[in-house]
C-alpha cells in the first residue's frame, strides 16, 4: 500500500477523436432528423389544433411547443455546465484531496456556459414573449379586461425600472450578470488552472480555494435567482419558497450523474488509471445522496402544498397532475429520479462498479429532464404538450452538442492537474 | 468458555510491522484469533481477510419492517379503525403517511442495526470481557493466536513465526 510506487502518466490528454466525434454527430444527426419530423407533424396541427383557444386568450401556434422545448433545453444543459463548476469549487473550497484527479473533468463542463449563455439570453428574445406570460402589456394595464392585479404587483421583478409590461430590462440585466459572471469564474478557474499546470507551487491551490469560496457565494444567491427567473415565472401567479433548492438540486443530481459518467467514460478510454473503484465509489455516493437530496426537496414543496391545500398554490400540481399529458410523468419522474437510483444504488458494490453507475446516471440525466419538461411545459402549452419526437430530437441535438463542446474543451487541456498539492494523497484514497 | 483456552499473543510496536507482521503469519498456514490494537489501524481487515460485514442487509430488512409497520399502522388507524376527515383529504391520504414511514424506517433500521452489532459480537451487559493485554488500550498491538485452532503446529514454531515477524515479546495468555 504505502510502499506501492506510482508511476502515473502526469501529462495525459484526452484524444478528442474523429471516432468519438463522428458518433456525436451521428447522434445529432439522428435527434435534428428527430426534430425536423416533430416540427412537421406538429405544423400539420398534431390534433390538438381545434383546441386553440386558450384561457389565456390566444391561439396556440405549433411553433411554441419548439421554443418550449429550446427552452427545457437551455435550463438544463445551462445548469449542468454550472453544476460542473459548482462541484469543482466545492472540491476546493472544502480542500477535498481524493477528488484531484477529477477536477479537471468537473470544470470542463463549464466550457458549454459561454454557449449557454448566448443561446439562453438570444432565446429569450425571439421566444420570451411566448413563453412567459407576464411579458404581455394588458396584464398591466388598469383599463384592460385582462388586467391582473397579481401579477401587477410582481412586476416590478421583471421590469424595473422600465415601466411594466414594456421591456423587462430587470430579468435580462439579472440573466446578463449571471452568465456574466459565471463565465467570468469560469474563465478564471481556468487560468489558474493552466498557471499551475506549468509554474507548480502551491499558492496556485491557495489562490483557487479563494476565489472558489467568491464563487460559491455567488453562486448560493445566482443559482436561486435564476431558478425563479427562468423557471418559476413561467407560472407566474404561483409560488414555492423552495424552488430554487429544487431546481438546484435537480441541475446537481443531473451534473453529478455528468460527471460521474464523463469519468467512468475516460476511464474506460484508458485515461485516469490512478482513479479507482474508491473514487467511483465516491461518485456514487454523492449520486446517491443528492438524489435522494432532491426527492426530499420534490416531497417537501409537494406535501406541504397538498396538506395546506390553498388553492393559489395547488394550482401548480393540479395543472400537472390532473392533466392526461403531464400525470403520468409525475409518477415517472419519481420513479426515474428515486425510487430506481435509490434501490439500483443502495449496495457498495453497485456504487463501486462501473456498469451500475452507469446505468443509473443515464436513468437520471433523462429523469431530469423530464423533471425540468414538467416545470416548463404545462405552464408554457398546457394540454398542447407532451413528450414526442420533437422533445425527443431537442434533447438529442442539445446533448451531442454540449458533448462536442465539452469534450473539445477537455481536449484543449491537460486532463490531469499534474501539480495539484493533492494527487499524491489521492492515489491513496482508499474506503 | 468453560474449558482453558491457551492463546499465544504477539506483541507489536508499530502498525507498519503489525501490518506485514500479518501477511506473513497468515502466509505460513498460522490462523489468527484476533488482532487488538488501541485504535483502529488502516487495512488491518483487508490483512486479516475479514469478510465485508452483513450489517448493512440487516438494516434493510430492519428498514423495511419499519416501513410495512409504519403503513399498516396508519392505513388502519385511518382507514378503518377510526377514521377522521383531516384536512378534507381522503381517509387514506398517502402523501400524509411518507413522513411518519420515513421516521419509522430510520428509526427500526438503527435499532435493528444496533441490536444485531450487540448480538453477533456478544455485547451483552453481563458478558466477561477477556483482555488479552492490558496494553492494548495503551500503546502495544497484540496478534492472538488460539492454540485449539493450530493443533496442527507446535507451540514452539508459532511462537518463532510470530517473533521472526517483528514481534518484541511473545506471551503466553489462559482464560478460565
């Protein structure tokens, strides 16, 4: 044990492959063609046409199911990208020292921010106006039928200081600032990361633990903001006072399941050789725990509201659960974000084999997304939603995209942080 | 316990030495009794070749009964020995019952888990603890090493593998 000699390849780089990159491509192919035939059948009205007329007062276009589903999309690959960055400053602010070899794995998903955030803000442009029911001037307007005192009185979190129901300069200069600054902690981690790959030292280590400690400050109060920005308001009269824990917590789970599948696939490429069944072992706990972690936090918002029983907030749940379109998915997302993981992972053996931890996280990166499908679609489309081939083509094109961004990103760099004060004592990390 | 039982105990310094000391011991055929050290030595199970412990099965099961209790209680009480409209919910209002199953499941499976930790290492109040050394609390490792268990060697071998494995004394130890 303490006498084993390493002899670890400290200068590996991931070979970003035209193999792996053709498979991408395959995949994005297949999820555009996917895309392309959901657009088609839903132009050719999807059945749902004569039902246009909407209590909200206008008619439902084929073409807001697509933003809706642009718009699943940008939250969760935005908070899988943030969760990688999240994790990585966890690792150094609580000067974790098993986790060395990973951290280079965590922060690449960062490297999709940059597009997220342009995508997200150029998205919010073209389609905000219809996903978000608030940005419609007669809710403001004392004088109109469709006047609505509620959510006057909210509107200043949107519009401020611009006059309601114009242009909501509040939530775009918010949306700004936390890409801004995201990309700006991101950015820096990489740099430090990169002048310890080649100076050494460890007052790179020092410098990072600080600004991880700015970063996860940040990031306590951005990451609930934008929950309820982005997701939160597209039901705007409704409320929950944990909604940015859930939302959190469900963009941690699905970067976890990222990340742990990202190095168990590197692993199996042959790269990492020094991490071993205990740090996936590791890596499932944190899978395990923090989904756990967010059934809680799904129970909770649930049980409360049910037992409370009042009616402005059971809006929320009886919009999804009394819908044939959204019901059964509830179940679903229990089902693929609990009660599987918990039962799949409940041994030690199953968090420190590869096969499982697989399984297990491709089974919530998808149950995630249907969590994020039933935050975002019953309040944008009501019973003119569901899960087809247009979802379907969305999530594969976003994936194969964030892949090719992530993994290039990896690429670019080393895969090992070669001078991190800690990787001796992580070769030894042993449970 | 009633008949003499003879043990032979190697006494050890350092946990580096204990720890070799053991692969060595198992490695010519030895069985080690037990290894007691005054605090808890890294790998020093993985040497031993101690299976993984079953603990873990019986709080699952322990977890379980406390769940089923938990549900049937509630089912019963509210359903059909005495029901009352809460809330205006259904008399059977599942969502209701997740907290108190959850706290029953957490609390059977640490019972359960404690009790059978007690049970299969004899932790019973009245049980006669039998210290090999008294050192072992302080700053000695000792390998104990049951006679009955190595009929097959002599008393003077065992004794000369435990001292060419780095033991400073060799003792000699009887329980009644």
């Amino acid at each position: 044990m303490a006498h084993d000699v390493q002899n670890y390849n400290l200068d590996q780089k991931f070979d970003f492959n035209a193999g792996i990159k053709k498979s991408l491509l395959t995949i994005l192919g297949i999820g555009a063609a996917l895309l392309v035939i959901g657009i088609v059948i839903a132009m050719a009205g999807g059945g749902h046409a004569e039902e246009g007329a909407e209590a909200t007062g206008h008619a439902f276009h084929w073409y807001e199911r697509l933003f809706a589903n642009v718009w699943i999309n940008n939250v969760y690959f935005t908070g899988i990208a943030i969760v990688g960055v999240f994790f990585f400053a966890i690792q150094y602010a609580a000067q974790a020292g098993w986790s060395a070899p990973i951290t280079r794995v965590m922060l690449s998903f960062g490297n999709w921010l940059p597009y997220a955030a342009l995508i997200m803000i150029a998205s919010f442009f073209l389609m905000g106006h219809n996903l978000f029911h608030w940005w419609h001037a007669e809710l403001f307007d004392p004088n109109s039928p469709e006047y609505d005192s509620i959510i006057d009185g909210k509107g200043a979190f949107f519009f401020w200081p611009m006059e309601k129901g114009t242009f909501p300069i509040f939530y775009i200069a918010r949306m700004v600032i936390f890409f801004g600054f995201w990309v700006f902690f991101f950015n820096k981690f990489k740099k430090i990361a990169a002048a310890e790959d080649q100076l050494g030292g460890d007052s790179h280590w020092f410098k990072m633990r600080s600004w991880s400690a700015y970063f996860l400050v940040f990031f306590a109060v951005s990451s609930s903001v934008s929950a309820w920005d982005w997701v939160m308001s597209i039901d705007t009269h409704w409320f929950s006072t944990l909604f940015g824990w859930y939302v959190f917590a469900s963009w941690f789970v699905a970067g976890l399941s990222a990340i742990t599948l990202l190095t168990i696939f590197l692993k199996g490429k042959g790269y990492l050789e020094m991490v071993n069944e205990n740090h996936i072992h590791d890596l499932g706990k944190f899978v395990f725990g923090f989904s756990i972690f967010w059934t809680y936090l799904w129970f909770s918002q649930f049980l409360l509201i049910y037992y409370a029983n009042i009616p402005e907030e059971t809006v929320y749940f009886v919009e999804r659960l009394s819908s044939d379109v959204y019901g059964p998915f509830i179940f679903v997302n229990i089902g693929m974000n609990f009660v599987l993981p918990f039962l799949v992972l409940m041994t030690r053996d199953a968090k420190r084999h590869g096969v499982f931890l697989k399984l297990v996280c491709t089974l919530l990166l998808v149950g995630h997304w249907v969590d994020f499908f039933l935050m975002v679609q019953p309040g944008t489309l009501g019973h003119n939603g569901g899960i087809g081939f247009m979802e379907i083509g969305m999530l594969l094109v976003y994936g194969s995209a964030v892949a090719l961004v992530v993994l290039g990103g990896l690429a670019k760099g080393n895969l090992l942080p070669k001078n991190h004060p800690m990787l001796e004592e992580s070769y030894h990390h042993h449970i | 316990m009633e008949r003499d039982t003879h043990f032979i105990l190697g006494v050890y310094e350092d946990e580096d030495v204990l720890l070799h000391a053991v692969k060595e011991v198992r490695s010519t055929g030895v069985k080690i009794h037990e290894v007691y050290s005054p605090y808890p030595v890294h790998g020093l199970e993985h040497v031993l070749g101690y299976k993984r412990s079953r603990l873990p099965i019986a709080a699952f099961l322990f977890g379980m009964l406390g769940t089923s209790l938990a549900l049937t209680m509630q089912f019963y009480m509210m359903k059909f020995d005495w029901p009352m409209i809460i809330g205006g919910k259904d008399f059977a209002a599942f969502p209701d019952f997740i907290p108190v199953s959850f706290e029953m499941t957490v609390l059977l499976a640490a019972f359960g888990m404690v009790g059978v930790f007690m049970v299969s290492s004899n932790l019973k109040p009245w049980a006669q603890p039998r210290i090999f050394d008294v050192r072992i609390t302080d700053d000695k490792h000792v390998m104990a090493i049951d006679i009955a268990n190595n009929s097959s060697m002599e008393v003077e071998k065992i004794k000369e593998i435990l001292k060419s494995s780095g033991a400073t004394e060799v003792n000699n130890k009887s329980f009644e």
